[in-house]
C-alpha cells in the first residue's frame, strides 16, 4: 500500500486524547487482533520454549534465571510470577501471522523465544550498569544475587538465544540469528551510548543523539522482531525492511511514552518509585528536551541535574518534575511519540497492504504506546 493510501485514512492512525495515534479500532474488534489476547496467547506459546530453554542452563544460573523471569522465588521455590509482557515475541508471531498465516507463525515460535532471551539479556544487564533495584515489582536479580552472578545469567540467556536458532530446521534460521546478532551489537552500542552520555554535563547533550541512542537501545529489537516474523514467513527483502523500520519507529514511541513514565508514572503500576529516573539524573528524553529548551525552567533542571540527589528528598524530585513539563518536555516527548507512531503506520502499510491482516501488528503498536505502567 502507497503513502497516499495512509494520507486518504483507508489505513488510519487517528490521534487519542493523549496525542498518540490510535490505529483503527477497527482492528481491535477483529477476533485475534486485540492485544491482551495477543500477548496471552504468545506468553502461551513462547513460555514453554523459554523453560525448556532456561531449564538447560547450569544449576546456580538456572536459578538466577529463573527468578528473574518470576518463576522462582530467591530460594529457589516456585513462584506464579510475571515473565514481562511478552511484547517483542508477540511482533514476531504477529508479523509472520500478517505475512504467512497460522503456519508461518507456528513455525517462528522458537524465533520468537529468542528474541525474548536477548531482551531480557539486556534487562539483567541494564539493572546492573543503571543500579535498579526493582522490576516487576520486586528486587532485581543483581540485588539479590550479586553483580557476577547477574551479568553471567546475562551472558547465559544470549547465548540460550543464540542457540535455539542454530538448531532451528528452519530455512530462515540463518538469516535471522545473523539479523539478531547485528541487532545485539546494536543494543551494546546504543547502551555503552547512554552510559557515556550519563557522564557528561547537562547542558553537554544533544537532543538528536539521544533520540539515536533509544532507537539503538529500543528501537532496534522492536524492529529486529518484526523483521524475524517477516523472514520466517518468507517475505521479500523490502517487506522484511519496512517492518524493521515499522517496529523501530514503535519502539522509539515506547521508549519516549517510558520516558514519560518514568517521571510521571504511578508507582503502584510501575513498580518503581516515583521519579526514579530523576533521582538518579538519568538524561531521558523528556528531560534533555527540556535540558535543551532555553526556558528558564530548563536552566533550573539543569542546576539541579548538577548536583548529586540526596535519597529521601522529595522536594527535589516534585521540583524537578515540575521543571520538566513547565520547559515542555513532556509535551515534547508525547508529540514525537505521536509522530513516532505515524511513521509506523505508514511503514506497516507498505509492508502489509491489507488493514486486516496487519491488525495484529496495529493492535500491538497501539498497546505499547498507551501503556501506564
């Protein structure tokens, strides 16, 4: 489907109260197209294949691993825990759904566990470089375990991924753990970006390259794991390329709607506490948007952003927040999100022409870029 068609709204991503596009609800209403039930459906599917996956790994990094994923407690007894909400496989299974039927998506179901490996491989991995110690509303796998211990369960859960497509039989096996490799050098690279630029001076960062630096961290395995569908479906190489593109601008969406959580989310859902990038300085979006604003509240955040943040403060952190949305960076990252959105929809429309089949994919864009938590 050509631009033109989006333009005329026969492919529309109309805008909610809260600025993002909404894609058709159209979409919503068709059976299988909502995203609850798609990620229902995927955790399903794709949690088996993480188990068996898991439960191969050495005894102390199984443990660790499986306490990270809310199936254990620390102490090694079961636990009905949350896994994540399985938003990167569900791409997977969705675009090999939007491409190739219920066939291509049975078969990408391994691909699928592991791009949901790597993606919790970088969680580990982010807890430990960003000192969080909370996800998913209890203590992160470092605090309990240890730093090695975490980074080595890390390393483990690339490696399960790397695997479970080497020995995939699949003919588009080979394509996609080398696209996946490229995207995890992506991910370093997009992560080792943020970690220098948390190191320098406030008034010492650019807009622009931390919105290159999420699309490298975010973006990239939104789009590595529509691209992974594609391939499994047999798509050619300009389809495979449009849903890359598609799940990165969803992904940079997602990141600047987190960004926005964040600061503003409430802890009851987030499971963080309130302002907790703030407290640690973290140059989000929202907050180099409003860094590089020239409003006298930007100058004020970047004062505070100077000095370390004394636990207990709350003044601080409200102060802080206030400076943000009153230098407009709120507003700033919900329009870009909006404008995110857009040019995803678009992609998708190139990709897979008829709005019905790509539903899945719609629905799931939708879910993450109205997420509260």
């Amino acid at each position: 489907m050509s631009e033109s068609t989006v333009e005329t709204g026969e492919y529309p991503a109309p805008l909610s109260s809260d600025g993002v596009p909404r894609p058709r609800r159209a979409a919503e209403d068709t059976p299988g197209h909502d995203a609850v039930v798609l990620l229902e459906r995927t955790r399903g599917v794709v949690d088996p294949e993480l188990r068996a996956a898991v439960q191969s790994l050495p005894v102390q990094l199984r443990r660790i691993a499986l306490y990270h994923f809310g199936w254990s407690h620390a102490d090694g007894t079961p636990a009905a825990g949350n896994a994540g909400k399985a938003i990167r496989p569900a791409l997977v299974l969705a675009a090999a759904s939007a491409l190739g039927g219920a066939n291509a998506r049975a078969a990408a179901v391994r691909a699928a566990a592991a791009v949901e490996l790597v993606h919790n491989f970088t969680l580990m991995h982010d807890d430990v470089m960003d000192r969080d110690t909370t996800r998913r509303h209890r203590p992160t796998a470092w605090a309990v375990f240890g730093v090695p211990d975490a980074i080595l369960t890390g390393d483990a859960l690339q490696a399960l991924a790397v695997r479970l497509l080497a020995v995939d039989p699949h003919p588009a096996a080979g394509r996609a753990a080398a696209r996946l490799a490229e995207c995890v050098i992506e991910l370093c690279a997009g992560q080792q970006t943020d970690t220098a630029l948390e190191q320098r001076a406030p008034g010492e960062v650019a807009l622009d390259e931390v919105l290159a630096m999420a699309e490298a961290k975010t973006g990239a395995l939104l789009g590595c794991a529509c691209a992974l569908g594609a391939l499994y479906a047999g798509a050619e190489d300009e389809v495979v390329a449009a849903l890359d593109t598609f799940g990165r601008e969803a992904g940079l969406a997602f990141q600047l709607i987190d960004d926005v959580i964040g600061i503003w989310g409430d802890p009851r859902r987030t499971g963080k506490p309130a302002g907790a990038d703030l407290a640690v300085r973290k140059k989000s979006l929202p907050v180099v948007a409003a860094l590089t604003s020239g409003t006298p509240a930007g100058a004020e955040l970047a004062a505070l952003y100077t000095r370390p943040h004394t636990a207990g403060d709350g003044a601080e952190i409200a102060r802080a927040t206030v400076a943000v949305e009153q230098a407009g960076g709120r507003d700033w990252a919900q329009a870009e999100a909006a404008d995110r959105m857009a040019r995803a929809v678009q992609e998708l429309a190139r990709a897979v022409p008829a709005p019905e089949a790509a539903g899945g994919l719609l629905a799931l864009a939708e879910f993450v870029t109205r997420r509260s938590s």
